[in-house]
C-alpha cells in the first residue's frame, strides 16, 4: 500500500470518527432511548399478561410519567417532600424518582409495582385510573396544586353569643353555634353544621379555575379573635381569607388578603365567583311553619334598594342581574346573611323543597344554592371583605346592625315577615317598640302577651265603645223599624219607608253602619297581630301555663293518622289554646247575634256565623300559641266589654233621647240634605214613569 493509499484510509477513518462524535445522543435522549426500552420491556410484560389472563392492563405512558415529574417538581422545595396526596394517590419525588402508594380497594399498593405492571389485572388498571385522576387534578391548578394537599384542622373562634368553627380544607365557616338558643333536639342551635353549609371563591386565570373549596389553607392564629386562613402559591404569591368574630356580636368580618397574585392572576380579570350551598337544618319541632318561612333573601343595592325573596313554599330559581348589597339563607328565626362592602353583581338563586319521600325529610327544610360575582383585582392587597351576620331574626338586634353599612340602611329587618306595609307599620312602630319595652319588666311572656292586649283594648276602646253603642241602639229599634216596614209596604212606599227610617235613626243617635266602621278600624290591629306572634322569636322557648312553647302549638292530643282535607292545616294534634279561642268565639257570636235584629237576617246567615269560628280552629291549630292565646284573651275583655256597655245603653235611655231630640229644631247635616234631594228626585222620576205608562196604557 502506497504512501496515499495509507493517508487517503486515514482521512476517511477521521471523516467517520468525526461524524460519529458530532451526532452521537445528549444524556436526555439517552435517558428517552432507556425510558423507551424499559417502556417496551413493560409491553412485552403486559401483552405476556394479556396473552396469559386475556385481561386488558393499563399502563403510564412516557408523557404521563414525564408530567408526573413535572407537576411533582413544581411542588416540591425539597427532594423528600411529598407532593400529590389525592383520592388515595400519595406520590412524590425521591432523589429524582416517583416513589409512593395508591390506595386500591383498601390495600396500599406500590407505585413502582404499578409501573412495573407487577400488579394483578384489576389492581393494577384501578391503581392506574387513580393515579392519571390525580395527576389531573394536580395539572389543572397550576400555581394552586400545592395546597391540594394538607392536614385538615378545625379552628374555634368564640365570644358571648356565637361560637363559629373554621376548617382548613376549603377555608370556610364549618359550623355556626347559637349559645344562646336552643333546638328542638340539640343543646345549641346550629345554623349550619359540617356537610350542610359550603361557599368558596372561584379564581381564574386565562386558561384555569380554580375553586378553593378543593385547597388545604394554613391557619395563622392573629389573636382570640382573628385567624387568617391563607393559601402560600410559592414564589412569593399568596391569598387568604381572614376571619374576626366582633365581640359581643353574631357579626362575623370576612376580608380577602393577598399578596403577589398578579404572577397567578392576570389584571385583565376583574371579578370572582362566588358559590355558595346551604342544606337548611331544622330547628323547630313543628315543620310546617319553619319551612313555610324558610327562602333566599336579598337586598338590591343603594339607598331605596327593595328587599326580595324566592318563594317561601315549592321550588324556585331566579336569575337578578343588578347589584345586590347582602345575601341571605333564611328559616322561620335564624338566618345566614352575607354582606358585601361593596356589592355582589348580580345572582342565581335555587331553591328546592326536600321532598317526603326523601331520608333528609325530617332533617332538613330547603336545599339552597347561590351563584353571585364579586369585583375583583390581583393588585389589589384587600381585594374584597364582607360582614357574615350568623343569627336569630330579632328585630331589635337585626335593626342595630345598620351601623355596619354607613352608606345605605341594611334594611335587614326585612328578614321578619311581618305583613304588608300598613300591618308592618303597625308592627314597627306600635307593636314591637312595647312589646320589647315590656320585656324589661317582666320575664314571663305570657304576662307581657296579657298586658299588650289589655293596653291594645284600652287604645281601641273608644272605637269598641262607638261600635256596641251603635249595636244596642239598632237592637232598640228593631221594633220600630218593624212598626215602619208594615205602615209602609210594598216597592211603591221605598222611598217613604227609607226617609222614616232615616228619620228614626237621626232621633235616636244610631246608624245601620255605625257599628261596622268601628270595627273595621280594628282590623289592621288584628291581622298586624296575627303576622307578629309567628315571627317573635322571644317568644320561642317561652312556656306559660301549659304551653311549653309560646312560638309553637301547645299540644295537649296528638295522633298519627292523617285527617282527610285538613291536616296540612290542622295538623295531627289539637292545640288548647286554640280549642279555648274557639269556645270563646262561639260565645261571642251567640252574645252578638242576640244584640241584633235576626228577623230580617238572610236564610243560612246564623249558620255561617256559627261555622267561622269553626274554620278558625281549623286554621289555627297549627299555629303558635302565643297567638291563640292572644286572641282568647282579647275575646274575653270583648266579652267583658259587650256586658258593660249593656248597663250603659239601656231602652230607656235610647226613648228618651229621643225624646229630647224630637223637641229640638231640626237641622239637617248636608248628608241628610242631600240624601232627602236625592229621594224627591228619584220620587219625581217614579212619578213621571207611572204617567207615561198610563198614556200608554190608554
């Protein structure tokens, strides 16, 4: 071999040397070409599995273990941490590597047994779905995987009146204690319990949501009264909700605390969800009333802002899409309101009736769902706060509660339905204000329910006075206006009987309205009571004479079959408070109908009058005691009254003012006045009719 032959062999021994050194793999692809192998010894395991069992085995592809590693590493500040602990998946990063467990049908099983497809069939596919959840889960929250994971604590906050219970999965209020109220079957009501009650903030960035009822807070102790429940994103980013139980109060101070969330949250989004889900305890031993009583409540935004509801009986959605001050979830005497510092920005409310045949019946009142938006920015070290009002539906105490929005009244007292606005008017600014002012003297309900109806009686007196005077006079002249319907018969003599009659009325001072205007003006006292006693939470708990609870039916017969037509009113039990207002009424409807002219009564009239009483028992032995009682004892003093008035207004009193008023000129009031011009005319008219119909008959 010549002297070129040997250079020409060594050039092209370089070229090749050269080339294989210019493209040999970096370490990563070595690693892929690894991966790829062990990868394809695991199919052969597999397909060996499938050819031996016939069973399909699933397997971690190389992207998803890739993404394994990646989400694990984002998590980890160390190489022993652990990181994914979801649905029984506890994986983490050791020395590089996934090591952990996955819980399968209560067997923790390894996950390097996983990969190694060393598992039994149903094992192992089971084991692998876990885990490919898990990792998505983990994936789809970004910044926020890291709190997916955590030890989940209760914290206790407590003052005076209200005990509240944090918990660190999902940052919110758990559990709500009254200290001062007590539940048909518990020592302390509770407005909601764990399980019941849930809201959560939905955050969002362009392309994830994240909701933080699924994240592990870190509790931060500030003081006895304050915790911060705070969620750290790493990287300097951190959010949180700070919770304050103001002393003395059922108030709650909610303030959303954040710091360096413009690297989770773009400034480009402005607002967070908010939802929140409410399964309504019960609290009272009777139902019907608590759950007639139990809807969504929310307030419009601004000064004049109304306060609405969803329907407080069937099922119910709405959709409002202007600003709203404060939320509610309210029963018969307890409600759970939140109020916004700012505004909530519109709503979706869903209510929904538990039906009877459903094993929650007995437990719950309504399942309630609510969806609104809050104004948001992640610059912003405070982005939102709220005032969480956990507690009864007391007027006094809801009316106090306007100090916390110095801008516009809360209106909160809108929460106890207390009938339309001219009944309202009466029971704010008449019937409450002494009812509380009562209450300072004296502990016993029942007394201040006697006492508010004597005082009552005493205002309306004079009405009540005019009413039985009328009564009397027009039972006095019962026979003299019979006297003038004989001398006066037939449709010819109308006119002529009517003006006598008149005539008679004007002598003796009486009127054939005299005793219905009166009583008419008592009216919107009555139904002002009847919508007052069912709303008073100071008289829940409250027993009197027999009755255990004035806020409730005083129960003296109770049964379990059903009464065709009237047990949704009626209910299964009969009230004595209830029974005794009944009686009572039969005896004053006697009394009445005696101290009335019945011969020119319509057929059937003294039956109906006889059956009222009877619906009303119907209708209100379901309802509390406390009203029942009241209107058995303003009967009484009615009864009282009719007798005394009696000795007052005799028949010879009546001849003889009459008498007197006989002798005196005679002035016409303009009614009369006009009343006689309109007979003359309307005689003239008849008189006219009949001749043109003798010309006629001509």
């Amino acid at each position: 071999m010549d002297k070129n032959s040997i250079i020409g062999l060594l050039l092209m021994c370089a070229v090749i040397f050269g080339f294989m050194w210019l493209n040999k793999p970096t370490d990563a692809e070595i690693a892929a070409q690894r991966e790829a192998q062990r990868q394809d010894s695991i199919a052969a395991v597999q397909k060996a599995a499938q050819q031996q069992t016939g069973a399909v085995l699933d397997t971690l592809t190389a992207d998803e273990m890739s993404q394994l590693r990646t989400v694990l590493g984002q998590m980890s500040t160390d190489s022993t941490k652990a990181g994914i602990n979801n649905n029984g998946v506890k994986l983490s990063l050791v020395d590089g590597s996934v090591a952990g467990t996955v819980a399968v049908d209560g067997k923790a099983v390894n996950f390097a047994d996983v990969v190694a497809v060393k598992c039994a069939p149903a094992e192992q596919n089971k084991a692998v779905a876990a885990i490919k959840q898990a990792l998505e889960v983990y994936s789809r929250n970004g910044s926020f995987a890291n709190c997916l994971t955590g030890k989940e604590q209760i914290i206790k906050l407590q003052n005076d009146s209200l005990a509240i219970e944090l918990n660190t999965k999902g940052g919110c209020i758990s559990r709500a204690s009254l200290l001062a109220y007590k539940a048909y079957n518990a020592p302390h009501v509770e407005v909601f319990t764990p399980g019941e009650n849930d809201y959560s903030f939905m955050l969002s960035n362009n392309t994830q949501r994240f909701d933080t009822r699924n994240f592990y807070f870190q509790p931060k102790q500030l003081n006895d009264s304050t915790v911060l429940m705070q969620l750290d994103l790493g990287d300097g980013s951190k959010w949180g909700i700070k919770y304050t139980l103001v002393p003395g109060s059922y108030m709650v101070r909610m303030e959303m605390v954040q710091g360096g969330m413009t690297k989770v949250i773009p400034l480009n989004i402005n607002t967070i969800d908010l939802n929140w889900h409410q399964k309504m305890s019960r609290h009272e031993e009777g139902k019907m009333f608590e759950e007639r009583n139990s809807a969504i409540y929310y307030k419009y935004a601004g000064e004049g802002g109304d306060v609405e509801n969803t329907k407080e009986s069937g099922d119910d959605e709405k959709d409002v899409k202007d600003k709203l001050k404060w939320i509610s979830t309210k029963n018969q005497f307890f409600s759970a309101v939140m109020i916004a510092d700012s505004t909530f920005v519109g709503a979706q409310f869903v209510s929904k009736e538990i039906g009877k045949d459903s094993p929650d019946y007995d437990k719950y009142l309504k399942d309630m769902t609510i969806h609104t938006v809050i104004p948001y920015s992640s610059d912003k070290p405070n982005p939102a706060s709220f005032y969480m009002y956990l507690g009864p539906n007391r007027y006094p105490l809801l009316s106090s509660y306007d100090k916390y929005s110095p801008k516009e009244d809360l209106h909160l007292t809108r929460l106890i339905p207390l009938g339309w606005k001219l009944f309202r008017w009466i029971n704010t600014g008449i019937i409450i204000p002494v009812f509380t002012w009562l209450g300072k003297f004296f502990g016993s309900y029942g007394i201040i329910i006697l006492i508010l109806t004597i005082l009552i009686k005493i205002v309306l007196s004079p009405l009540t006075y005019k009413s039985y005077i009328s009564q009397a006079k027009m039972r006095i002249l019962a026979p003299d206006i019979a006297a003038i319907n004989e001398k006066y018969p037939g449709q010819e003599n109308a006119m002529k009987r009517q003006q006598k009659t008149m005539e008679l009325y004007g002598l003796a001072g009486a009127s054939p309205f005299g005793g219905c205007l009166p009583m008419l003006l008592q009216m919107p006292i009555l139904i002002a009571m009847f919508t007052f006693f069912p709303s008073c939470i100071e008289l829940r708990g409250q027993a009197f004479l027999w009755a255990a609870d004035l806020s409730a039916p005083d129960k003296i017969c109770s049964w379990t079959a059903q009464i065709p037509f009237i047990t949704n009113y009626f209910g299964n039990h009969i009230s004595l408070f209830c029974l005794l207002m009944t009686v009572t009424n039969i005896i004053y409807t006697t009394i009445t109908m005696q101290s009335q002219n019945q011969q020119n009564a319509m057929p059937g009239m003294k039956w109906m009058m006889y059956l009222m009483p009877l619906m009303f028992l119907v209708f209100f032995n379901n309802y509390a005691s406390g009203l029942s009682y009241y209107y058995f004892i303003s009967l009484l003093i009615t009864i009282a009254q009719t007798y005394s008035c009696r000795l007052f207004v005799t028949e010879d009193k009546v001849r003889a003012t009459m008498a007197e008023n006989s002798k005196k000129p005679k002035k016409k009031s303009g009614f009369m006045a006009r009343l006689e011009e309109a007979q003359r005319q309307q005689q003239a008219a008849m008189r006219e009719q009949e001749k043109r119909k003798a010309k006629r008959n001509r």
